[in-house]
C-alpha cells in the first residue's frame, strides 16, 4: 500500500494561522500511523495566492484533497477515512 502523503504548508500566512501547531502534532500521528502516512512540511502551496483566500488559511494537502482552515482533527478524519477505503 502506497503511503498517505500530507503536506502542510509551513508558508508566512499558513504557519502563523495554525500551521506551526499542525506540523508539531503531526509527529505524534506519524508514531501512529508510521508505515502508512508521510509528513511533508512544504514552504508554501500557493494555495493563498491563487484563490486570495489568506482568511481560508492553514492549508494542507492530504494526497490530492486541500482541506483548508485545517485542523489536527480534520485532517486526521480525512486520513482515518482514507485508510479505511
């Protein structure tokens, strides 16, 4: 089975909206979920830029679903359903 990728945007605008928070949690879902997910903390999505959508802030990219105002448990539930398929 291929790995989860989840990217978080670590950009100016995500990191201060939450982003940080998301990255240093997410170590403790790696633990959990070591040989099925891989964290990739990414410089920017350009996710703001494109849609000007800095309010919409952290962005994350769970394989190809963008889950905006993210949170640990909203991509954690994204994840948790894409395990189950």
């Amino acid at each position: 089975m291929e790995k989860i990728k989840v990217k978080i945007c670590q950009g100016t605008t995500c990191f201060v909206m939450g982003g940080s928070v998301i990255k240093a949690i997410m170590d403790t879902l790696t633990e959990k979920y070591a040989d099925k997910i891989e964290i990739i903390p990414v410089r920017c999505l350009e996710v703001c830029h494109e849609n000007d959508s800095f309010s919409k802030a952290p962005y994350v990219y769970v394989d190809d679903e963008l889950v905006s105002d993210a949170s640990i448990e909203k991509v954690t539930s994204l994840i948790e359903s894409k395990l189950q398929k």
